[in-house]
C-alpha cells in the first residue's frame, strides 16, 4: 500500500518576534540590527517529532486538544508552512478545506469567483468551465450566482468554498473543522460528499473535534498532544485513550477549582433562599468538615465520572466538645444552580444521639444517575434547627460524563423494548 | 529559488485572472465603472496643468503644450508609485490567502503592478488623444524605444514591489514611510519640470543617482521631444532594473516562510 501523505520526523517551530514589537526600520537600520532583528528571539514547539503516514485512499482523522498542533500539522501537509525539521511528503493534487472561501473578492459575482478560486486551488479555466455546474449546483446557489460575493449570507459563503474545493477533485483532501458550519442538510451532503471520495480511492486528512465523526467515517486516527504523536490507528482505540487523558486532565483542573473555592470560601451567611447557588462556608465550626472527596468505585478520589457509576462522598467531621444535637447533610447542584438531589440525616430520620472527637462520614450512592454535565456539591453539619456548625456550599466540583447526550438532569437505569415490527439499523 | 522563479510562469493564469478581478473589483458600484481609469488620469491632468500653466506660470518654449510634456512623465509616475504603495500592503492584505490557501504569495506585489500598468496603458489612450488635439505628435524614430523604456520601467518596478512587500510584513512602518518618500521622489524627478533645466545641470550627477529620472527622461524622449540619446543610461538602468529584480526576488523567497507566520 503506497502512502499519499507521510511525515517523517516532523518539528514546527513557530518564531515569536516579541522583543521588537515596537522597533521601526529606522531604529532597526540605525542599530544595524536589522537582519539580528529578524532572527526569531522566542521559540514556540508547535510539533514535536511527529511522524505518521496517511495510506493512499484511507481517510484519516487527526484528533487532540486545543493548542495540541493539529491545525499546524494540516497546514505542513498542504505546503503553507514549511517544517524546521523532518520531511512532510504528499503525493498526488492536494486541496484543502482551512478556511473556505478564503480568497473570495467581496465585490465581485460569485461566478467570477468561483473561477478564480478554481484557479487559485491549481485547475485550470477550462477545468474550472467544466465544473462549473456542478459547482453551482452542489452549492445550490443557482440564482445567486451572478450577485456580488458580499450579498451572501455566511452560509451561502461557506457553501460555494466548500463547493469549489471539493470540486478541484483533489487526490488528497484536508479539511479543519470545516464541517461545524452550514446547516444539517449541507452538513449531511458534505459527509456523503467524503464518502464519495473515500470510494474513489481519494486520501482524506481531516481535523475535528467531533470524535463521533472521526469513528464512523475513518480508517484511522492521529492523536496529537502538546505536539507530539500519542497514539496513532484504529479510530475506537485512539479515541478512548484520548478521551481518558481528557478526563484526566479535567480532574487535575477541577482538582484546582476546588482547591481555590474552599481557600477562598467567605465565610457570609445567605441572605433568604437556601436553595440559592452561592458559593462559600460558613457556621460555628463547633463541628467542623474538612477533607471531603468524592470517591469512585475502585476507591480512588475523583473529579470525573460517568454516569451510572458508584460514587462516595467521604468527609471528616471533627467535634470539638461532645455533642448531640447534629445533623449531616448533602446535596448536589447542576450547572444551572438547580438542585438535583439534597437529603440530611434529619429527613431520613435519623436522631443523633452523640459524636465526640474525629469522625469520618461517607455518603454512598450505588448509581450516578446524572446526565452529562458539571455539578456542584454542598455538604454540611448543622442542627436540627438550621443553625450552622459548618456549611460548605457549592465549594466541590466534580463532571459526570456520559457516550449518550440525553437531556435534563436525571438519567434513570432504562430500556426500551418494542413489537417485533419496529426495527432499527 | 530558480526553480521557484520558473514556477512562476506556471502562476500565469492566475495572475491574469487576479490583475482581471483587481480591474473589475476597483469600479464596482461606482456610477462611471470602468470609465473612471480614463476619467482619473484626465482630472489628474488637469489639476498640473492648471496649477503650471495659470497659477505658476511655466514660460519654457520647448515644454509646449505644456500639458503633453507633463502627461508624458506623469503616467509614468503614477503606475510606479501606485504599483509600490499597493504592493507594500499587497502581503498584508492577502494574509487570509497565504495563511489559508497553498498561494504562491509573489503573485500579490506582481498583481498590483500589473493592474496598474494596465491603467496606465489606458491612459496612454488618453495621452494620444492629447497629442492629436495638440498637433503634437512623437517622432516615429523615437517611438520605437518607447517599449523597451516600458519594459525597463516594469522590470525596476516589479523588483522594488517585491522587496517592498516582503518587508513591509516585518516592517509595517514602510506603508507609511512610502508615502513620504514617494512625494519627495517624485518632485526630485524632472516630471513637472523639464530635464534641462539649469537648476537640473547643476546637480546632473545627482539626478543621474536618481533611477526614476533616466526612465522620465526616456519617456519624455521618446514621446515628446521626438529624439531619443538616453539609450546607454536606460540600457544600464535595465541591466541594474534585473540585477535588482533577482535580489529582491532572492529576499522574497528568504522571507517567504515568514509570511504565513507573521501576516
């Protein structure tokens, strides 16, 4: 099997010019710096060492962060930048989907601008007279053609650049992110538009952040992080390591926010609502909560789990005289500052009868049953009559994950069953 | 970067289609359209004129008509310092091209030279038009150099354009610091002024360091004195304008990579 695109040993080095923000060619002749001046003083590592290969006819999707290097990893394929160093070697026409319509004139007719776009992305007038139908058609903008380019709405925009690149019949397709615009139906029809490539044996290169896409439409999958290969090959197997060291860099953040929230906690009473989401710790302290984790199901402190798991709340409550009128409490906030869930040991009936000393309390939930989402946690010690010993609201942050994207708050254990005349694919 | 430079030639479709879209695009939506690049030059004209033969009085004999002899260096003139104005910011201006799209990024300053020779030739039209009206008509004699002053001109002005542009992305300040050194150059180029002037002689060897006056000179030679003995200084402008042309070329593909990066 040939490749159409390989990177050998890749680095991208982006130079920052940051010490002459400020300097003029007057100043830079009169220093005689001017060719130290256009020495780069700053280093950024855009990639790092990448190597991997894009066999001919397979579509490939590159997936990562933010900031993680795949944008500058589609620009070296399509020749924009050059690589610091390595070998970037594509076979075949390349077009590529970066921006869309990039070089459309606002004041002229669409249809001068497609032939001038055509042009630009390699084919020539004849080529461009060949498809100009199906370019038009594709983009179904047939009776906007001859209007100035500045009349279209953004969709209309984005619908005849994707229409001329796609149209350049390129061997080699790169497309970033490209397919977040236009509408479902536009959306669908590029999407069958890639599989009919994929047919004709044409290579695909595609950035998304959309994984879902990246699984049902690629041979294989690229993970980029801080500039450097992860991991690279079957797309279910790239993705769920990817998504796990998402996870897990997402605990580390939550992690921080809590840290922050319970140093910074003001210790204000509410005024009214208890129910209303403000943040921060209050009370008496004669019974005080310190060290409160959320536990997954191996035992392990968390910040991030999917729904359905087993979770613990686990805190410690130190008293520091014994005493007996106490009552334990938690609950759970969704982003919108709704409260899922709330329960103490009041409501459940239990009386307390004493607590002296360190104690250690856990609040287990069996299923996690949330929807996807960010919530927050309140966990508190007060009497039975309200009066504070030591209120910790909103202070711990935790993200509840989920493959299915329902809506609402709870995500009741269920199935669906049907007569055996209702079939799905 | 010769192979670069033969690449080039493979743009030419795209140039042409780019110098076409920059002629169609200026006029769009004005009421004269495309009448303007002959009603431009002609207001221009009239203004000079105005200002030399009423306000400031020019009283030489051999300048008449006055308006032909100024016409002459002044279309010149303006496709030169239109062509380096707009191709200093030519680079920044076409960042979403470079950044986005595999462009050849040389194409942009030789764009806007080349719309606005275009220009000036369609002011040449104008020019003819004067010479008719004014009985005054070149020399056929002379005539015959005219085109290589024209290839001269654009050959000079194509390798300024490209060294301009590719600094101008590192250096924002020569958009502005053009401006000025156009106007300083063009009153230090006998265009509204004859070149033998005694003022002129005095400091000969100084306009002679001036490569825009041998190319006013050739053009006011060739088409309004009618007799053309500037030859050897134009040829040697020519060889310098190539020499000129590779330098800036060979700067250009230095700087390339930065453009996409800077832009």
């Amino acid at each position: 099997m040939t490749s159409a695109i390989e990177l050998v040993n890749v680095s991208k080095i982006y130079r920052r010019y940051s010490g002459r923000q400020f300097a003029t060619l007057k100043s830079a002749l009169l220093k005689r710096s001017l060719l130290r001046e256009l020495r780069p003083n700053e280093a950024f590592v855009a990639l790092k060492d990448v190597s991997f290969t894009v066999p001919k006819g397979s579509t490939v999707g590159l997936i990562g962060r933010n900031g993680s290097g795949k944008s500058t990893a589609l620009k070296l394929v399509a020749g924009i930048t050059k690589p610091s160093a390595g070998t970037v070697k594509v076979t075949g026409r390349i077009s590529a989907l970066i921006e869309l319509g990039a070089g459309f004139h606002p004041e002229i007719s669409g249809r001068e601008n497609v032939f001038i776009n055509g042009i630009m992305l390699g084919l020539s007038k004849r080529e461009v007279e060949e498809r100009f139908d199906d370019i038009v058609n594709f983009a179904e903008l047939r009776e906007f053609i001859d209007a100035p380019v500045k009349t279209y709405s953004s969709g209309m925009y984005m619908r005849l650049g994707f229409a001329v690149a796609i149209h350049v019949d390129p061997d080699v397709l790169l497309v970033d992110e490209v397919l977040a615009v236009g509408d479902e139906s536009f959306t669908h029809k590029c999407l069958d538009k890639f599989g009919e490539l994929h047919r004709r044996g044409k290579t695909v290169l595609i950035v998304t952040h959309a994984l879902g896409l990246v699984e049902r439409l690629c041979d294989d999958a690229v993970w980029l992080d801080g500039g450097e290969k992860q991991l690279e090959g079957d797309p279910k197997r790239v993705i769920g390591a990817y998504l796990t060291s998402v996870e897990e860099s997402e605990k580390q953040q939550l992690a921080a926010t809590t840290t922050k929230a319970i140093q910074s906690a003001a210790p204000h009473v509410p005024a009214g609502d208890m129910f209303q989401a403000t943040e921060g710790r209050w009370g008496s302290r004669e019974i005080e909560i310190t060290d409160v984790q959320l536990v997954g199901a191996d035992g392990q402190p968390s910040f991030v789990f999917h729904s359905g798991d087993a979770v613990s709340i686990r805190f410690h409550a130190r008293a520091l005289k014994t005493t007996t009128d106490f009552v334990f409490g938690v609950s759970v906030f969704n982003a919108d500052g709704v409260c899922c869930f709330g329960t103490n040991t009041d409501i459940e009936s239990m009386a307390s009868e004493r607590i002296d000393g360190d104690a250690q309390v856990t609040f287990a939930v069996d299923r996690l049953d949330l929807v996807e989402g960010t919530y927050k946690l309140d966990v508190a010690a007060h009497r039975r009559d309200g009066t504070p010993y030591d209120y910790h609201r909103q202070l711990y942050t935790f993200r509840v994950k989920s493959r299915t994207h329902d809506v609402g708050i709870f995500r009741p254990a269920h199935r669906w069953t049907f007569s055996p005349n209702v079939r799905f694919k | 970067m010769f192979a670069n430079l033969g690449t080039l030639l493979r743009y030419r479709g795209l140039i042409q289609s780019l110098v076409a879209r920059e002629l169609k695009a200026r006029y769009r939506g004005s009421v004269l359209g495309f009448v303007w690049s002959f009603v431009n030059p002609l207001l221009l004209l009239s203004v000079y004129s105005f200002v030399f033969t009423t306000v400031m009085r020019n009283d030489n004999a051999q300048t008449r008509p006055y308006a032909v002899f100024m016409f002459c260096g002044l279309l010149p003139w303006t496709w030169f310092a239109a062509s380096l104005t707009e191709s200093a910011s030519s680079l920044i201006s076409g960042g979403n091209l470079i950044k986005k799209v595999l462009f050849p990024a040389e194409v942009l300053p030789i764009v806007s030279v080349l719309s606005n020779m275009v220009h000036f030739v369609l002011g040449l039209i104008i020019l003819a038009g004067f010479m008719i009206g004014f009985r005054h008509l070149p020399n056929p004699a002379a005539l015959v150099w005219f085109p290589v002053v024209v290839a001269v001109q654009l050959i000079f002005t194509l390798g300024l354009a490209l060294a301009l542009s590719a600094l101008s992305v590192h250096f924002r300040d020569i958009r502005d610091l053009l401006a000025n050194v156009l106007t300083l150059w063009f009153f230090a180029t006998p265009i509204i002024y004859p070149y033998f002037m005694p003022t002129v002689e005095r400091f000969l060897w100084l306009f002679r360091l001036n490569p825009f006056y041998h190319l006013a000179v050739s053009y006011q030679e060739t088409l309004f004195f009618g007799q053309f003995g500037h030859a050897r200084s134009l040829l040697l402008l020519g060889a310098l304008s190539i020499v000129l042309f590779l330098a800036a070329y060979w700067l250009f593909d230095r700087l390339r990579d930065s453009f996409a990066e800077v832009v």
